[in-house]
C-alpha cells in the first residue's frame, strides 16, 4: 500500500469512527443547535484557532457571511484570527495568550457563540478566550482531537475527534464545519 493509500484508508477509517459514534453525532447536532439559535436570534458567531484551525475559523466565518450553498442574507460572523494590527497589538500589549480573549471582550455579547479550535485542547489562548466568552454568557462550541484536553471540560458542546494524528482531526474538522455551515443556512 502507499502512503497515499494509507493516508485515505486512516482518513476513511476515522470518518466511520466518527459516524459510527452516537454520542459525536448527536454533539454536532447540537452545536448546529446552538449555532441557529445564535444566527436565528441576530447574534453572531466569533471563531478563533491557531494555524491551520485560524484557516478553519477563516473559513467558515467566510462560509457563513458570504454565502455556503444558497443565496440567503448575510449572517454576523467574525474570525478573531485575520485582523494583524489587532492581533499584534494585544500579543504586543498584553501577551499572545489574549490575542483571542481580548477581542471577545471588545465583541462578544451574550447570546453569541464561541467557536474555538484546537486540535489538543489545550492552547492557552483559545482557554482564554473560552473563559473571555463564559464571563460574557456566551455559549461555546469546541472542536479537538484525541481526548479533548482541557476544552473537554469548559465547552458547551466539545466535538472531540477521535484521532491522536493532527492531519486526520483537522480534516474531520472540515467536513464538520461544512456541515454546521449548511445547517445554519437552512
């Protein structure tokens, strides 16, 4: 087998995983919950990761204020990932850790969702916007590899994919993100 057999044998083998588990499937219906209540209710959705996960929050920010599959009206989202002045001057003023938690200080509201992204869990910044969010009683949607780490514990609804290889989490996290998309355009 090569590894580019190998590579789309893991990929398939993890998405039976994750289709197969009830408790992940019924976790992303109810993050699509909390996203169209949120949409519906005019509240937005703020997205924020690291690296490949801040090309993630990009995207579907994009997804969702553009357009996914139907012409509808725009809907509010922000990734907290894309403004460079605003990103170095909090890693500037205030540390790289609050790049994220400061913003959702500045633009989060109550009834607004956090969509947080980290494939270990565990990126203080991402815990720090978390923590930002839950002072604001916003609600937390949170998408992780293997085990959750501490997003496990401080997310509304924590889409932990079962996956210790990076790659494969991020690529399920794709696919989920399409689908919250597609859902919220309903």
């Amino acid at each position: 087998m090569t590894l580019i057999e190998e590579r789309f044998e893991e990929h398939a083998k993890l998405i039976h995983r994750v289709m197969t588990s009830k408790k992940l499937m019924r976790s992303i219906e109810d993050a699509a919950a909390l996203w169209k209540i949120a949409l519906a209710a005019g509240h937005k959705l703020l997205f924020c990761g690291n690296g490949g996960s801040a090309a993630d929050s990009q995207h579907w920010a994009a997804e969702i204020v553009g357009r996914f599959q139907k012409e509808r009206a725009g809907m509010p989202a922000i990734a907290l990932t894309t403004d460079t002045s605003i990103l170095t001057a909090i890693a500037n003023d205030y540390g790289y850790d609050r790049v994220f938690a400061r913003q959702v200080e500045a633009l989060g509201q109550a009834g607004d969702v956090l969509v947080a992204i980290s494939t270990s869990g565990n990126s203080v910044n991402v815990l720090a916007a978390i923590e930002e969010a839950r002072k604001k009683d916003m609600k937390i949607v949170g998408l992780t590899a293997y085990g959750g780490g501490k997003m496990a514990e401080v997310c509304d609804v924590c889409l932990a994919i079962p996956s210790k290889v990076t790659a494969r989490a991020q690529e399920v996290h794709s696919l989920i993100g399409h689908i919250l998309c597609e859902i919220a355009e309903e």
